[in-house]
C-alpha cells in the first residue's frame, strides 16, 4: 500500500525532502514505518534516534497525533516532527 510521508524543521534537512511516497507492506503499524525510515535515512537516524529506538519524536496520521501501534492504511499521511518547545 501506500502512503505519503512528510517531514518538518530539522527532519527536512536530514532526510533532505519534505515529503516522499512510499510502499510499505499491509499491516504496517506506525513504529514499523519509523524503523524503514531509520534506515532509509541514516541522517534521521544518527541525529534524532541514536541510542534511542523511539526518541522524542511526534508523530501524526491524517493530521492527528498517532501512537506506534497504529496500523497504517492506504493513503494514509504520516507526518515527523520534533518536540515542540517554547519559554
């Protein structure tokens, strides 16, 4: 199936777009895709996950914040996006 993955701040510029279209088995869960775009994009990896399998990373589907054992579905978007901070 596919679905659309998009990315904003600093996960632009490590992944180095801003949006792509992928093909992911069906049944994929949202902690399954962030593995496949660990590896799709050392970058991302290296810079936000290190160590940490799941970091401070939110996550949205279809404009609403997802949990990792969301399974995805056709067409679906998935957006990453760091933590929001403020003071």
């Amino acid at each position: 199936m596919k679905i659309r993955v998009r990315y904003f701040a600093r996960f632009r510029s490590l992944t180095g777009t801003g949006e792509e279209e992928l093909e992911v088995p069906d049944g994929t869960t949202v902690r399954e895709l962030v593995e496949r775009l660990k590896e799709r994009h050392p970058a991302l990896r290296e810079e936000v996950f290190g160590e940490d399998d799941l970091a401070d990373v939110n996550v949205s589907r279809n404009g609403r914040y997802a949990s990792f054992d969301e399974v995805l579905k056709e067409g679906d978007v998935v957006a990453l996006f760091p933590p929001v901070s403020g003071g």
